[in-house]
C-alpha cells in the first residue's frame, strides 16, 4: 500500500527544467517553428493543430525524422474518412529499413531469460543476422505477402525472424509459446502462413516447458504451411523434431541485407483480438502507418533515443513487443527479458532494470499494483536512480499505484501511465515529457490522435466519463481484418456505434487540463440507480484491502431491466470469505465511492479469469451469469487458465436455481 493517502489527481511529478528543455518534443515543436514557421504556446495548442490539419502534422513527422522512400510524400491523406481513409498513395518503403538503420558498433539489444541465459547485440551484429534469416527466408520461398508465423518467446530469434521477414515484404505474426494448441490454431490458422519458426520448449517460474508435441500439432494442423523451422531454446544440442528445419540451418548462410520496399499500406504484420467469443479478430497494420505511428510514439512521446535502454515486460503475443522492438527505430537500446516477473520473487525486473542499465521500464498496472499490495521497496533493494522513465499499461493504474512508484520506486521518475490497443498497436493517450503527472491520470491525448469523451448522443465531454472516441484517422489503423475482403467485420469492430468515428471500448474522462482518466471497458459498465460506474474505480478499492488479491464485478442489469451488482473475490492465500472481511470490503467501497458501489452479492472464487494478455473476462461472466452457454461467449483456448472460468458456471447454476425457487 502506498503510505499516504492520495486521490486522483493530486500532482506527484513536474518535469525537470533539463527534461523540458532538452526532450524529443522540445526539439520537435523549435523545429516546427524553424521550418514550418508554426508556434505553440504550450502542448495543448500543438495537439489541437496535430489533429486538425492531418497533412501538415504527418507530413512534419515524415520529415522530421527523415523517412527514406521511393516516390515523393506530397499527398499525405488522399480520403480522410473512416474507415477507408488513404494516406501516403505515392510512396514506398520499409518499416525494416528504418529500424535497421545505423549498422554500427552501438549495441541493439540485450537478452535476459529468468535462467540466467543472456545475449548482447550490438546493431552491426543485429543487421548481419537479419541478412542471414533473411536469406534463408529466401530459399524457403518467401517473398512479398506471404506470412511467416512465429510460436517465439520474447527471445532475440523473434526480433530477427520480424525484421528479416519485413524486410522481404512478406507478412509476420506471432503467439507466445505458453498459448495452447487450438489458440495458436484460431489464430495462425486464418492467416495460413508459408513458414512457422518456433521454439522447443521455454521456462517459466523456475520450470521447463517443453512445447515439442505442441509444436507438431501445430504445424499438422496448419494448411498450406510449407518449412517448419524450430529454434532448439530449450535443448541447445537436442535434433528437431523429424522434418522440421533447425534454426542453425536457416541461417546459416550470409546474405545481403537488402529490403523490399513497398507500398504505405501493404501488410507489415498481422495482431490478434483476444478471441473470447469466436475466432480472434487478424488486425492487419500497415508498413508506413506503424513506422510513423511509433517513430512519433517512442521519440516525442517516451522521449526515447539513443542513450536510452528501453525494456517491456511482455510476451510476443502482445502488441507491446512489436512496440517495444520498434525502439531500434528512434536508436534506443532494447531490452528483453523472458520468463516470470515473479521469480524467483517479484524484484526480478527491478534487479534485472539496475543490472543492465535500463532507462525507460516498461510494465503493467498489474505488476505495478502487485509489487504495491506485497509492500515492496525496489529503490531500497536496487539502484533504480538510472530508471529516468516508467512506462504502465494494460490496465488502469490507481491513484494509489501512482504514489507507490514516486514512494517505494523513486522521487524523481518520470511515470507515463498509457492506454491504447492492439487495434491500433500504439498508445492515444499516454506519456508527455512536457507536462506534469497527477494520480491516477494520463497526461495527455498524443498528438496526431483526435481522442474525445462522447455521451451517447455523441456530443464530445469535458471534466466528465464517456465513450472513448477518436474522430479522425490516425496512420496506424488497421488497414483492414485478414479475410474480410469487403471490411464488413471491420465496419461493426469499430465504427457500428458512431458512423464515421472509432468507438473504442473504454470509459475516459478528459479532464480541462487535457489529461485523461481510464475507467475500464464501456461494454462492461455498471449501471447503478441510472448511474455509471467505471470497473476500475470499484477494483481499486476492494484490491487495496488486506487479503484480497484480486477481483471481478459484474452488474447483471439489462437495457429496461435493473440487475444485481455482484463482485467476486479471490484472497490470498489463507485468508477467507468470511462476513467480516465482507462488511470491510462493502465499507470501504460505501465510503471511497458511494453507496451505488455496494454490491448485492460478494462471492468467493479460487482465481479470476483473465485473457491470455490479462484481462478480465467481465462481459463473458456476466453473460454466463444471464443464462448464455460457455461455449457461446469464451473460448477456453482464449483463457490464460481455463479451469478459473468452472466455479462461475456453478455459481450461475445456482443463482438460477434460487431465482426460480422464489
């Protein structure tokens, strides 16, 4: 718990005279006022001009970072619409080429596994290997829009087998090797790639995975795959499996590091949808649309360069590995580790962020929130005072969690709370190394994304929580979904609720500052009494209290219909359910929030179930709660534990049970 108490919005950090004077975005706004002639007086002037005049601003971006292409960049936006919008129709080029380059003797990455196994590229190192998978890429076949698919760890072989197959035009995808057979399957199974690259095992927790059996059914059930090439990560000197090209062999020959460049749009990789109902969402993303979108993220946003170590806890089955690798793009050095944040305890990323050098530490508000609740003091344990930057996301991070980072972390961080998604594979609100950090707040919509609170007549909010919209296009938007050719599935993901702007999912309040607060998923929401009320404000509380470790609400209300609010919980170890751990959790959340916040029911469960990338199946449970069939709203191989989902099918059977007894 942070020590003292503190509420959204209390300031907790203002940046450094240096910081302002000397970041990216400084540089950014006196070059636009060298080259474009164009002032600012402060961020908020520079983010409203970034979203009213499209062309200019990515046209600025274009040149301030000096993007290499064929063709001229003249017409920046051809249809400014959504969906449909066209942006750069004249060019060609290669998100590879750009991460790639500056082959020198500066180092690329560096590589931890939980095991102690480590690795250092220096970016001359990093571009010869590329050349060498990429030309065993080439022998394989592999040319402009076919898929190469990859069942990798957060390992150096994925960074390497992205860049060599982006740099060929063709199309990657990824899944973390902890995924199931049948999810990799609804996945890669849409896209039916030419080459799979996987790995033989991975640890975790202290523990050997072996994947070998995964991987052959994987790859028999694959249509259309033609070469299965296996990284040995687990066994060095172990043979692949029968049939199966070692990784040794792919690379085995030099080549020419020599890239495909390509139109704006055409396909750089393909991400997934969490796939609780039906098969995940393929969300194509497009070569340009990506490299602007995370040249501008990472470098005026992250303030990002190459001085920088940046790591982020993820797997590659999130999009913040194809986030974090785009840090070669700005210079910075990046950082990955695999294995578990939590072994053998959860100072493992904080030891690992001081033994490397690591500036700007990527994570979770879950980690965040955990490392909190176990009254963890990591700037005691380790010296974090080269950490200048903190990077959360996933989730939202409490007001609470913010003052633990700035108590327990260090003073003088800088913490960039940020919320975006795979759809879009960046942040459009986030960090700001211009302005100050309040609990619990995001500091600013970023430029170039046209972020806005809506009500449900759609007239834009301020200082109040609506629906998170963006209503202009924005380069990174998906060039369309995989197998959906008349971009129907893409239409209803995004634009069914208002026509012509992205609805994304999420509660936001945009404060008069311009910063900005998540609440959770819209589709979520709990309706009390004619009121809304955010999930993350409930778990807040109730997740602050002694011996619980987490938990999930759900309210069971329909349109026209009022419902029960209820809240499962899961303590800790050796703590109980009882009554009076109850009467706490409905105290505090009766004089934190209010009264509405009260659930009608507290329940015990073993574990809340969460997606494969940690997020909580709120709307699966309350439709199983309303009477759906599992089958119907989750798919098990979308679940990072599929057992936690069992003790809410009982409980659903029993609260029908009683409704129908009464």
């Amino acid at each position: 718990m942070a020590e003292r108490r503190v509420r959204e919005g209390d300031l907790l950090w203002e940046p450094p005279t240096e910081l302002r004077e000397r970041s990216n975005l400084a540089r950014y706004m006196g070059w636009l006022r060298d080259e474009r002639g164009l002032g600012f007086e402060d961020y908020q002037a520079l983010w409203r001009w970034s979203v009213r005049d499209l062309d200019a601003f990515w046209r600025s971006i274009w040149d301030f970072f000096d993007v290499q292409a064929d063709g001229e960049p003249d017409v920046v936006l051809a249809e400014r619409r959504m969906p449909g919008a066209r942006w750069f129709p004249g060019v060609r080029l290669s998100h590879a080429e750009h991460l790639l380059r500056g082959a020198d003797d500066r180092p690329a990455l560096v590589f931890r596994r939980e095991d102690g196994l480590s690795l250092e590229m220096t970016r001359r190192e990093l571009a010869l290997a590329v050349a060498r998978a990429r030309a065993g890429l080439r022998r394989l076949g592999v040319g402009p829009g076919d898929r190469v698919a990859a069942f990798l760890p957060n390992a150096p072989e994925a960074v390497i087998g992205l860049l060599a197959t982006a740099s060929l035009g063709a199309i990657w995808s990824s899944c973390s090797p902890d995924f199931g057979v049948r999810a990799v399957l609804d996945r890669f199974g849409q896209i039916r790639p030419k080459v799979l690259l996987a790995v033989d095992g991975y640890r975790y927790g202290g523990r050997e995975h072996d994947r070998t059996g995964v991987v052959r059914e994987i790859a028999a059930g694959l249509p259309g795959l033609e070469r299965l090439v296996v990284v040995p990560y687990l066994r060095p000197d172990a043979p692949p499996p029968e049939g199966a090209m070692p990784w040794e062999e792919l690379v085995a020959e030099p080549g020419e590091l020599a890239f495909e460049r390509v139109p704006f749009e055409h396909p750089l990789w393909i991400l997934y949808s969490s796939g609780t109902t039906g098969l995940p969402k393929p969300i194509v993303q497009g070569h340009g649309g990506i490299l602007l979108e995370h040249l501008k993220c990472l470098a005026l946003h992250h303030d990002l360069g190459p001085r920088d170590r940046f790591s982020w806890f993820t797997t590659t089955g999130w999009m913040m590995w194809n986030f974090l690798v785009s840090g070669l793009a700005v210079g910075a050095t990046i950082v990955l580790y695999d294995g578990s944040p939590g072994h053998p305890d959860l100072t493992a990323l904080w030891r690992l962020a001081a033994e490397v050098g690591i500036t700007y530490f990527g994570t979770s508000a879950p980690f965040l929130h955990a490392c909190m609740k176990r009254g963890l003091r990591p700037g005691e344990v380790v010296d974090l005072r080269g950490v200048r930057g903190i990077g959360s996301t996933g989730a939202p991070l409490s007001p609470e969690g913010f003052a633990w980072v700035y108590e327990a972390v260090h003073p003088d961080v800088w913490l960039g709370s940020m919320s975006g998604g795979t759809d879009l594979c960046t942040a459009f609100v986030g960090a700001n190394p211009l302005l100050p950090v309040h609990a619990g707040e995001l500091q600013c919509r970023c430029l170039g994304a046209a972020v806005e609170a809506f009500d449900p007549e759609g007239r834009p909010l301020v200082d109040e929580v609506g629906e998170l919209v963006i209503t202009e296009p924005m380069p990174s938007m998906p060039v369309g979904f995989w197998n959906d050719p008349g971009g129907e599935r893409y239409r209803r993901s995004y634009f069914e609720h208002y026509p012509g702007v992205w609805r994304h999912g999420d509660w936001i309040k945009i404060t008069s500052r311009g910063s900005c607060v998540i609440y959770g998923r819209s589709d979520a929401t709990l309706n009390r009494a004619g009121v809304r009320i955010g999930t993350s404000e409930l778990y807040r509380v109730v997740e602050a209290l002694p011996g619980v470790r987490e938990s999930l609400a759900v309210d069971t209300g329909e349109l026209g219909r009022e419902g029960e609010l209820i809240l499962f919980v899961a303590t800790e170890e050796g703590v109980e359910l009882d009554d009076a751990l109850r009467r706490r959790i409905a105290d505090a959340l009766r004089t934190e929030l209010s009264p509405r916040h009260v659930p009608d029911r507290i329940l015990a469960v073993p574990a809340i179930p969460t997606t494969l990338n940690g997020k909580r199946l709120e709307v699966p449970v309350k439709r199983i709660l309303l009477g759906a069939r599992p089958e119907e709203v989750v798919s098990p191989d979308a679940l990072a534990d599929p057992t936690a989902l069992r003790p809410f099918l009982e409980i659903a059977e029993r609260l029908r049970a009683t409704a129908g007894s009464t």
